[in-house]
C-alpha cells in the first residue's frame, strides 16, 4: 500500500527525473493486482512533455501487458498512436510492445507494414538525429526490432512481402559489415528474407552475406553464419552446397556452442544420402559431452534420423545399439519398445527373409554387446527381449548358450528388477520355444539357481514370472505350442473389454437366483457400517459375480441394495465419499469369488476410471426399461429374490438384458453428453431413496409387494401421486430421504416411496409439459385415475422417439416402471439443467414436494384399501 | 526481452545480477552458479554466445564478454539479436568507462548504486532503451545532481531513497 502511495505521488510530481524514477520501480514493483492503480496516470504519462518520460511510459505500459495482458488490452491502440510519436526514442520503444503483439497474432497489425516500413526506410537513410547514431549505424536497435516485425508480418504473404524488398536490399547494400552492429543488422536481414516470401535477388545477396559470415575469422559470426544458413537452406538446400568445407570446419572447432549450432544445421539438412555421416557425428560428439540436457537431445534427433532416413536395417540397429549404449536410459522408453516392434515386424515391405536376416543380425550383435560391463537398463531390456524372442530362431546359437548370457544378465544386475524381469521372462521364450520344437532340455545349474532365487524374492512380479516359468518347463510340447507360439509378439491382441464371455455364466448365476450387479456408484456409502458388512455379505457375493451384466442397465436394481445402507445410516447420504470407495474395493478382493467374478469386477473398475463422467450410464437405462415390458419387472425381482420369494421372473429378466444392451449404447453416449451437468446425479440418487422402503419391515414389504400385485388399480394411484413437481431431484432427493428414513413406521416408508416417485414423475411432467404451474392444478386431480394417464400419454408424445406410449399403457406396469421411464424422459428434454432454473424448481418442489405427506395418507388408502 | 544480466568476476563471485523477471533469489543464485561453470569451461578466442537452454529453460541464449577480470553476462530470447546484444554489452561498458574514468572491479563493488542507475538507463523492464552512452550518461549525471540537491534539501527523500535501495 506504502510504495503503490508512493509511486502514485512520484508519477505525479513536478520533476521528470522523479517521474522516470518512479516508472523504473513501477515496472520492477507492480504486479497483476497493483496495475489498476497505476495504470491511468501510466497512460497519462504517454502525453507528457519530456520524450524521456513518454518513452518510459511506453515501456512500463509493455511491462504491465507482458504481466496482465487482460487489464492492458485496451492499451493496443495507443501503442499504435505512439508509432507516430514525433521523437524517434519513443517511437522505438513502443515497437517493443508491437513486436510482442504481432508475434501474438500477426494477422491484425498487416495494415501497419507501410508504416513500418517507411520508417525502415527512414532510419536505414540515416534521417534521423545523429544522437541516435551508433557506430555510424543508424538507430541500429530500432532497425533490428523493425526487421524482426517485418519477418513475422511478411512470412507467408506474398502481397506483403513485395513491399519490404526495396527496403531489405536497400540494408543489404548499405550495410558495412566491418562493424559488429552491422553484422547484426545484416544477419536479421536474413532471417527477414528467410521468412518472407521468397524472393531470388533478396536471397542471392543473403547467401552473399551468409558466405561472408562463414569465412569471417571470429566465432561469432561463424556463429551467425551458420545460423543464417541453417534458415537459407530450408528455402533453397543447394545454397548448402557450396559451404560444405566451412560447414565441417565449423564441426571441428574446439567451440562447443559452435558445434552444437552446426549439429543442428545438419539435422536440418539430412537426407537419406548423408544421414550415415551425420548420425555418425552426433553420436560421436554425444559420447563426448557429459550434460545430459544435450545428450538427451542429441539422442532423441539421432533416433529420428534413423527412423526417417535409415538406408539399411543392419545400419538401424548398430546406430541405435550405439544410441542406447552411450545415451542409455535418457532415451525416451518408446524409442526402446518403437525398436522392439521393429525388430519383430521388420521393415514392412520386406519379404520375410530380409525380416529374419534383420533379426539374426541384432541377435547376434546383441549377443556381442551384452557381455560388456555397465549398460544402460533401458538396452538391456531390449536386449532381454530380443534374444528370448529370436535368440534361438535362425539356430545358430543354442538355447543353453543364450539361456547362460541371460542368466549372466540377470546376476550382474541383480538390483534392477525390470531388467531380471526381461532376463526371466526372455530365458522362459528361449526354454519353451526349445521345448516345442522338440528337443531335450537341460535345465544349466545358474538357470535353476535364479529361479529358485526369484521364487523367494520380494517383488511379486518377479516371483510370479518365475513360478510361471517353472510350470512351463512343466508342461509338454503340445501345450507349450499352445501358450506359446513363435512369432507371438506380431499378433495384434484383442482385449475383449466387455467380457463378453462371462455372458453364460452370468446368465446362469442369474437363473439361479442370482441378483444382477449394482454399480459401485450405486451402492455408495454401502459400507460405512462395519456391522453391516457380514449381513449383507452373502448378496455381496453374487452381485459383484454379476456386476458387468447389471453395469449396463443397472439403474431399478440399484434398489433392493441400497437400502440397508440407508437404513442403517440414514445420515450419511452425501455422494460417493472417496474412503467408502476404497473399502469397497477392498472388500470385493477379499471376497471369495469366483476367478470369473473376479475379472468382472476388475473390469468393472477400470470402466469406472475410463468415464469419469460414467454416471450418466446408468441415468439412461431408460430406453431399455421403456422397450421392453420384462426389463422393468427387476426392482420387483430383487425384492422377492431378497425374500426369498420368486424366481419366476427372473428368466425374463436375463434375456432383456441381452437384448437391450446392443441398442443402449448409442443413445447412452448422447445422453451422457447431454446430461454431464446435474442431471445424472440427480437420477442417481432417486432409486436409492424410493427402494428404501421395502426392507424396513418385512411387512412393508408384504405391502409393496400388495402394491405390485394389485396393480392395475393401486399403481394408478400411484402414478397420480407423483404429479407434484419438484425437478430437481438431487435437492428434493436428499431432504426426503433423511427425512423419512429414521422412521421405521411403515407409513411414513411408504410416504418417502411416494414422494421420490413424485419427485420423478415431476420430472416427468415438467419436462412434458414445461409449465410447472400447470402441474398443481394436476396434482389436486390426482385421486382419479382418468387424469394421470392423459398425462403420460402427453410426456410420452413430448418424448415421442422412445415408444414411452405403450410402456405406459401397459396395464401391469408398475410403479418403479414409471420411475424408470420418468428418469428417462427427463434427460433428453431438459439438457443440463441451468442453475436459476433449478433454483426455482427447487423452491417449488420444496413448497411442493415436501408437503404431500399430508395427502399421502388418503393415497395409502387408494392403495391398500 | 532481456531476462537478466550479471556481472560477475574470474571467480565466480558475482558483482551484479539483475532479473527481469522474478526469480527466488536462491534460484537466482543457483543460476548464477551454473552460468559460471559453464563460462568458466570455456576456453578463450570462441564465440561469445552460449545456448542456455540448459540453464534458463526453452528458447533462451546467453552472450557474454570476458573483460579483464570480469564477465559480463545478458541472457535473453529469441526477441533480441546476439550480435546486438554483444553491442549493448559494448555500450554498457563502454558508459561505465566513462562514468568511472577506467573502471575496474573495485569501482562496481563500491558504487553499486550508480551501475543499478546506468543499466536502468539501458535496459528498462527487459526491453532495450537507450544505446547511446551519450544520452545515458546525460541521464545518470541529471539523477546524481537531483540526488546530490534532495539530500542537501531533503526533497523528495522517499523516491530518492527508492534509487538506493533498489
């Protein structure tokens, strides 16, 4: 606060010296949130008397963009008026902050090229006041900074172009090269014709300097020289040509920063003719250096090079073998698999000899390198990987001999374990492959100790390849043919990410009796009760055998689990918490499923991982439930399964899954998108609070299942009830459910039942209808009948493109049916529910949805009579 | 824009360092240590121009120049010309000359004010200002007679002392 009083008083005094010395600490001082309160007496500034002051102004304006470009975006135009500014100094200053924005967006300043151009032209011609002279150069620093704009407006625009090359041939002639300076100028002349347009006199007096550059005796313009052809030659290559010698006098000079300039050159300038010699000298000077920065850089270049000009394969693999060996493991690990995958598939267009010639050729300088001390690790496991694979195919070597340098391996690394992995596994190719073309095996003495070795060490992965290792010695031919065969690595494998072959035996467990798989997401909080853990731990089981099944259209099932949980912790009704997650999961391992139960779940997770955003799967099963009459008899299936009681729908059940999964998906991708925001959580968290009810008592459950069963006249009823309309499920959700779930009055169960089903079948409505008012004059018809179903005749002719119409007219359908269809409707309609929006549907279903529990009690009577 | 400049003698000891951009000052320190390995590595009679990328991240070169007993170093990017720069190092000294009648190390150490004065004078916030020794010299003597006035008036102590303490 103390400097910003300061500096605003400073900037406002009498004397310039004090003005300019307050500017100096505003650019050092200020920062983002500082700037507004100086920035209008900075912009004043620009008007004062004193060019010394103006041109300060100027350049701690360019400080406060380069800082806040947002809170100085309008200062644009005023860089632009100070262009004209009569004193050149402030003219100059304000093409810093011009240069930063052309380099931003170089499209929008094209009008300002004649303007600097006639100043180019200006200066070059020495028209301004010789103060500003340096070394007899003109303004020297103003014209660098105008080339350097020149180049970014004029590249690539022939138009604009044009009107520089008066002016750049103007510099190029009048420029001494004797002095520092005008080298400087000349060398951005360069860089100005290299990146505009290109134009063949321009660039015949470039290649002149250029050439005079390269031939110049100090460093420094050797420097310059090859910089300047390395941005020659991207436009003409043969302007190379004829700087060959100097080029390679460049290379061997003891000037590290020279080398590294001339490297690059010839990374640029590689073709397929020179690419041996140049890969041969970047690789040589990598040896060389020791900063890892470079060599790391150097590397990467060198493995371009010879993936994109490689003239033989045997050539390929030394180079890269050298790679590796000198840059070892600061070599990017793709690089190292990019050379695995090669070898393996050779080079495409080959035959198949050439292939196998290639594989030989690395097998056997492998063979040759791995016997020498301290390689890299990253090599090592390439060379680990190569010899189990090939090292036995073309049959020079035996498999003991390879198996004996694989063991070496292993042992003289002994604590890197992924290197002892490649070893362990590479030394398991080579004994199997031996095994199945029939020949006798004999285990070498080292081979058995590191086995035995690895079985007992500490890291699993290392034990499991080698307990995999013993039992394939084990195995005979035939077998080992199988598990194993030769040329495996080319095989493309398909992952078959829905497990579909898990399909039968779910189908089975279900018709069992088995329950279909909730989502984690579903059974959120599920296990914060320890206590709970061991009741539940049976349907645990199964569920989580069922899992992939019930992923796809999970949403009524969610039911009968959920509602332990919130009976047992009503409280906690927040989302997901992360602790309860992983006690799930951890809960699932050390269940004793089923190896195939297993798999599913740990699918299952993966799936959860991929879409974040997974929610919304299960907001959609709607169209499933809507297709099909069967899908929607479930919730009521886990009911009576729970209980013990029917079997009988399952069978039904089982196929409509199948069937609907195919036809989900597309619409389930739609939905997804569209319902990112709220909505999915909302969808969520209903089925978990209207299935509360069931389990309380077992009588309540008696009574659902009397709801259910007297359908056709009880779930019109029903169906009425849930006219009110609070849409924002989320918020009516929660309040409710805390709400009744403490009560274990039967009653009140089924009142929390009713309002969540309103709270759906508003949605409903809404969505239909879009008029929430009209829906209180619904609601006071809800005891008829007749009402109720003209209203989701209407929802369904909203939503007309899921055949909603028959659900509804269904007779059987029940209650939770319509929930189901209802959270369907809504998606679609309603995409991404609009924060004032649901406010004020919120404050309506609060007035609304909340109070029924008042009605509710002449509903049970329509209910059970 | 310039990023920093340094001068620093034949040991390693550094004379001046200024940012232009904020830096910790042990990541400051931690630079300067490493520019000088690099500096000190390099035999005489090479190019004056180091690529620092190493050093102070992508796109960034350094230019220094030896001068009896000290280096001076600016490190900038791609905005800004080498060869210029080597200028500007030219004209930096070629004012502290000027300004302290042949100046040596001691001169810096003792009057570390006065090089603050002159190198804001050239360089204002990483962008060039002023390469006429000429017209910075005019500025630097203007400042030292406000300075010399204030102190025996007291005027405007505050953003006087805002000079010193920089």
């Amino acid at each position: 606060m103390l400097i910003v009083n300061t500096i605003q008083k400073d900037l406002k005094s009498d004397n310039y010296l004090v003005v300019c010395a307050a500017l100096t600490a505003v650019c050092k001082l200020i920062n983002e949130e500082t700037i507004p309160a100086v920035l209008p007496q900075v912009v004043e500034l620009m008007g004062h008397g004193k060019e010394a002051v103006r041109k300060k102004a100027v350049m701690a304006l360019h400080r406060f963009h380069q800082r806040a470009p947002s809170a100085a975006s309008h200062l644009v135009s005023s860089f632009r008026k100070k262009l004209c500014d009569n004193d050149p100094g402030v003219m100059g200053a304000s093409l810093c902050p011009l240069y930063d924005l052309v380099s931003a967006d170089p499209s929008s300043f094209k009008d300002l090229i004649i303007s600097f151009v006639n100043i180019l032209k200006q200066v070059a011609e020495h028209r301004l006041p010789k103060s500003y002279d340096y070394h007899n150069m003109p303004a020297p620093f103003i014209q660098i900074r105008l080339l350097k704009i020149l180049a970014l407006l004029g590249s690539g625009d022939k138009h604009a172009s044009e009107n520089m090359y008066t002016v750049l041939s103007d510099i190029f002639r009048k420029c001494d090269s004797s002095s520092n300076i005008g080298n400087s100028i000349l060398y951005e002349c360069i860089c100005c014709v290299s990146s505009i347009f290109p134009n063949s006199k321009l660039l015949e007096a470039a290649a002149e300097v250029t050439s005079r550059f390269l031939k110049g005796e100090s460093h420094n313009l050797k420097y310059m020289g090859i910089d300047a052809l390395g941005r020659l030659i991207k436009i003409n290559p043969d302007i190379a040509e004829e700087h060959q010698l100097a080029v390679i006098d460049c290379l061997e000079d003891p000037d590290d920063t020279l080398k590294r300039k001339t490297l690059e050159l010839l990374y640029k300038m590689t073709k397929s003719s020179n690419v041996e010699v140049i890969v041969d000298r970047m690789i040589g000077y990598m040896i060389n250096i020791t900063d890892n920065h470079y060599k790391t850089e150097i590397a990467s270049r060198c493995v371009e090079l010879a993936e994109q000009f490689a003239p033989s394969n045997q050539w390929f693999i030394q180079t890269m073998n050298k790679v590796f060996e000198h840059a070892g493991d600061l070599v990017n690990v793709k690089v190292a698999h990019n050379l695995m995958r090669l070898i393996a598939e050779g080079f495409g267009e080959d035959d198949e000899g050439a292939d196998s010639q290639l594989r030989s050729s690395a097998v056997e300088s492998y063979l040759r390198i791995i016997g020498e001390p301290k390689l890299p690790s990253l090599f090592l496991q390439v060379i680990c990987w190569v010899l189990g694979e090939y090292g036995t195919a073309d049959g020079k070597f035996s498999a003991s001999y390879i198996a004996g340098k694989l063991c070496d391996v292993a042992e003289a690394y002994s604590n890197d374990n992924t290197v002892k992995a490649y070893a362990v596994t590479a030394i398991m190719k080579v004994f199997a492959f031996e095994i199945a073309a029939g020949r006798r095996l004999e285990l070498l003495p080292e081979c058995q100790s590191l086995i035995d070795e690895l079985s007992a060490s500490h890291s699993t992965d290392l034990q499991q390849r080698a307990y995999e290792m013993q039992a394939i010695l084990e195995l005979d031919v035939h077998a080992i043919e199988c598990i194993m065969p030769m040329d495996a690595s080319c095989e493309d494998i398909e992952v078959d990410k829905t497990l579909s072959f898990l399909n039968s035996y779910v189908q089975q467990s279900m018709e069992n009796g088995a329950q279909p798989y909730i989502p984690e997401h579903e059974r959120s909080g599920m296990f914060n009760v320890a206590s709970f853990r061991s009741e539940d731990h049976q349907r645990e089981t199964t569920s989580h055998a069922l899992k992939f099944e019930a992923y796809e259209l999970p949403k009524p099932s969610a039911a009968p689990k959920s509602l332990p949980v919130l009976l047992s912790s009503s409280t906690d009704l927040v989302p997901v918490p992360e602790p309860t997650y992983v006690q799930e999961v951890h809960q699932a391992a050390s269940l004793p499923s089923v190896s195939d139960a297993g798999a599913a779940e740990l699918k299952l997770r993966l799936e959860g991982v991929q879409k974040k955003w997974g929610r919304p799967t299960y907001s959609n099963p709607s169209p499933s439930a809507s297709s099909s009459g069967s899908s929607s008899q479930k919730p009521v299936n886990g009911v009576t399964h729970q209980n013990g009681l029917g079997t009988l729908t399952s069978q039904t059940r089982d196929t409509s899954y199948n069937s609907k999964k195919s036809q989900v998906d597309p619409e389930k991708q739609k939905l997804a998108a569209s319902l990112f925001g709220g909505s999915s959580s909302k969808t969520e968290k209903r089925p978990s609070s209207s299935h509360k009810t069931p389990k309380p008592s077992s009588s309540t459950i008696d009574k659902s299942h009397g709801t259910t069963a007297k359908v056709p006249n009880a779930e019109p009823a029903l169906q009425k009830a849930s006219q009110p309309p609070p849409p924002d499920l989320l918020d009516l959700g929660e309040p409710t459910v805390s709400e009744s779930t403490p009560v274990p009055d039967p009653f009140k169960q089924l009142e929390g039942l009713m309002e969540s089903d309103q709270v759906s079948s508003n949605d409903n409505h809404t969505a239909a209808t879009t008029n929430p008012i009209d829906l209180m004059g619904l609601y006071s018809n809800t005891p008829t009948t007749g009402p109720s179903v003209n209203i989701l005749d209407l929802a369904a002719a909203n939503t007309g493109d899921m055949n909603l119409l028959s659900e509804f007219s269904n007779p059987i359908s029940k209650n939770t049916e319509t929930r189901s269809t209802s959270s369907t409707v809504v998606p679609p309609t309603k995409k991404g529910p609009n924060p004032q929006d649901s406010l004020e549907k919120d404050a309506v279903a609060r007035q609304v949805g909340v109070t029924p529990s008042g009605k509710n009690p002449n509903l049970f009577k329509d209910l059970f009579g | 824009m310039i990023r920093a400049v340094m001068v620093m003698n034949t040991q390693g000891k550094p004379r001046l360092a200024k940012f232009y951009q904020y830096l910790p000052p042990e990541t400051q320190q931690d630079l300067i240590r490493r520019v000088f390995a690099v500096l000190s590595s390099r035999p005489d009679n090479v190019s004056d121009f180091v690529e620092a990328d190493s050093i102070f991240g992508p796109d960034s070169r350094l230019v220094y120049k030896h001068y009896a007993t000290l280096y001076f170093i600016f490190v900038f990017d791609s905005s800004e010309n080498e060869l210029a720069m080597l200028d500007l190092i030219q004209v930096f000294v070629e004012t502290l000359d000027k300004c302290f009648k042949n100046v040596c190390e001691l001169d810096i150490i003792f009057s570390f004010t006065k090089i603050h004065t002159v190198l804001d004078e050239i360089i204002f916030g990483g962008q060039v200002l002023e390469t006429s020794s000429s017209e910075v010299m005019k500025a630097v003597e203007e400042i030292a007679r406000l300075e010399k006035a204030s102190n025996a008036i007291s005027l405007v102590p505050k953003s006087v002392s805002s000079w010193q303490t920089r």
